[in-house]
C-alpha cells in the first residue's frame, strides 16, 4: 500500500488538513475569550452545539447528493470553502459571526468526512490494507490530539492566534491540492432521480436494518461520553482536583492520545483473527471502568490511568468501524453508509456534550463521572443484546 501514490496523497492531505484543525479548535477558544470574556465556555459550548447538529443533520443529505457528485471535485470543493472560512475568522467582530462561520466550516466537513472515508476502499481494494489505512486514520486522529496543543503553543511564541487561521486556511488548500493530483476509481452507483426527505431517511434506516451496524452505533454511545467528558472536563479535573495549570491539562489530553494510537497501532493485526465486535466490547468494558474510577475522584496517578484507559476504549470501537461499514454494503458505493454512520454518530456527541457539561457544573465531577459511566453501561447493554439475539 506504501506504493500506491494515490493514498499517500489522500493520507498526506488528511495529516496536513488534520493539523489546521487541531489548532483551530484552540484557537477559537481564544477566539471566544477575546470576544466574549468570561462567557467564553458559553459561547464554546454552543459552538460545538452547532457543530454537532451540522453533523446530525448535513450528513445525511450529502449521503443522498454524494451519488450525483464526483467525488474527487466534490473533495476539493469542500476543502476550498473551509479554507476562505477559516481566512475569514481573524475578521469577525462579533460573536455571531463565529456561529455562521463554524455552522459552514462543520457543514462542509458533514459532507468531507464520508465521502472521504467511502474513497479510501476504492483505491485499497485488498481488506488488510484497507483495515491498516482505517487504523493509520485514526493514529492520525490521536496524533492531532498529542501534536496540535504543542505546535499551537510554539506558533504563538511568534505570531498572534488570529494569525493562525491563516495557517489553517492554507493546510486546506495544500489538501485540495493534493486531492487534484490523486487518481481516484468512478463508482457506478445507484442514482434516485429525486432528493427528499425519504431518501435521507433512507440512508439511515439501511444502515440500522444491519445488525451488525446498529450494534456499533450503541457502541458508539460509549466512544462519545468518553470523548466528551475529555473535552469538556479535562481542564476542570485537572484545576479543581488536581490543582494543575494549562500545560498539565494539554499533558491529560495527551495520554488520551497515547492510549488510543497504541491500539490503533496494534489492532489492525489482531483484526486478522479476531472479529471486531471481541474489541468492542473491550472498549466498552474498558471504558466503565475508567468512569468508575474517575468518580472517585483519585491524585495524578489515578488520574493518568483514567485518560489513558479513556483513550484505549475509545480507539477499540472506532478504529474498525470502517471496516464493518464496508463489508455491510460491500456490493455497492459505501458513500450513503459512511454518511448514515456520520450523522448517526454525532447524535451521540450531541447528547453527551450537553450531559457532560450539564452533569458536571450541577452536581459535580464524581456524580459527573458516574453519569457518563452510566451512559456506557447503557451502550454496553443494548450492544450485547443487538449482537447476541439480533443477528
């Protein structure tokens, strides 16, 4: 696979579009403080609100539109649009205007991220390889998470945050550039000769009419009540309980990181003997046990075993899903799939964003961990039950 030039470009531009999006996210929490002061969590907050229902309700449609665009256009596109967003951020004077611009940089990731997953099959035909470039995917992903905090911080020794989304806006346009040089495969696909709401639900009921996909939608109700008490109350913890500063916070995140791209590294070898559902439920497993022990509220140590732990469930339920989305419509373009699973997906972040959030600040981080906790038993249950007696 190190030979087909066309997927080191397509995981060249994901890297490089990565790293402008991991500095973006903290650059507009400084955005948000320089605009709104000490209402800048607020304004965060409904950020990423805006950012999820982007996902919950675009994905879908652009799993309808996606049979009627050319993939590789459609990509650039959407790269060229976030990239004049981004340019357009250093700009903005009020906090409404950072409302639209993220609503359409989201809007158009809606229609990037699946389109871009149902590519990388047809360019990696052969299932083991397709499997490691999933699992290099999401290495990708947790290096961000690792790499970006760092970066930002060196870059803003030099130059001013504003002048980051500069920086940001030129990672897209080197990805579409990359993309424009790619030789990708056409898929001859089914076409409907009408987009309506029926086909967007469409998409979205074929992919829970498959067991074995609407079990890892239930799994992924635990990846996202990690992921969101890590972005939302990392900072929290490690102020309030442990007393640290920023760069200890940026540490935490970073073990997460660790925790996930370790398994992302081993388990495309073990998905060679194993099914992906034996990781799913180590992950979920994995991850009641890091609540439980969040909520005892334990010192650093206790604390580096819980973001770690965090990190390792998380990467053994995302790191397969595109491999068992593939073998579900095998014979057909996964595009539709891929969107369904997207949309579906960030309804889990929607909801354990706002429970995050909402749990910790009224009764605090224990009872705040124990909630989470309780939303991945839940996921762990309905998982056990789709998988056992509805195959």
């Amino acid at each position: 696979m190190w030979h087909n030039k066309n997927y080191i470009k397509l995981l060249s531009a994901q890297i490089i579009s990565l790293s402008g999006t991991g500095i973006s996210s903290i650059c507009l929490a400084l955005l948000a403080y320089n605009l709104a002061g000490d209402n800048a969590a607020m304004v965060l907050s409904i950020s990423f609100a805006i950012k999820m229902l982007a996902y919950i309700g675009l994905a879908p449609i652009f799993g309808v539109i996606i049979h009627r665009l050319p993939k590789q256009k459609t990509l650039i596109a959407l790269d060229i649009i976030r990239a004049v967003m981004f340019i357009s951020l250093p700009f903005v004077t009020q906090i409404w205007q950072v409302y639209v611009l993220m609503f359409v940089i989201n809007a158009c990731s809606a229609g990037f991220t699946p389109l871009f997953q149902s590519t990388l099959p047809t360019i990696l035909p052969i299932k083991h390889q397709y499997t490691t470039a999933l699992s290099i995917s999401r290495m990708a992903y947790d290096l961000e998470q690792l790499l970006s905090p760092l970066l930002t911080a060196l870059f803003l020794l030099v130059v001013s945050f504003k002048s980051l989304f500069i920086f940001d806006a030129v990672t897209f346009i080197v990805s579409a550039a990359l993309i424009l040089t790619c030789k990708l495969p056409q898929v001859v696909s089914y076409c409907s000769d009408k987009i309506s709401i029926s086909s967007v639900l469409g998409n979205i009921k074929n992919y829970l009419n498959h067991p074995s996909l609407k079990s890892l939608w239930f799994a992924y109700l635990s990846a996202a009540s990690a992921s969101a008490m890590v972005l939302v109350n990392t900072v929290v913890y490690v102020h309030n309980i442990l007393n640290g500063n920023e760069a200890q916070t940026a540490i935490a995140m970073m073990i997460v990181g660790l925790g996930s791209m370790i398994i992302a590294f081993l388990l495309p070898k073990l998905l060679d003997k194993y099914r992906p559902q034996r990781f799913h439920w180590l992950g979920m497993l994995t991850l009641i046990f890091a609540f439980t022990l969040g909520s005892l509220t334990p010192n650093w140590v206790g604390y580096t075993l819980v973001c770690f732990a965090m990190g390792v469930g998380m990467s053994c339920i995302q790191t397969s899903a595109g491999l068992l989305i593939t073998d579900a419509c095998s014979d057909g373009d996964s595009g539709p799939f891929f969107a369904a699973h997207f949309s579906l997906t960030h309804f889990w972040w929607l909801i354990t964003y706002l429970v995050a959030g909402f749990s910790v600040t009224t009764w605090g981080l224990s009872v705040g961990y124990l909630t989470m906790g309780s939303l991945c038993l839940i996921s762990l249950i309905s998982y056990s039950y789709i998988s056992i007696y509805k195959r």
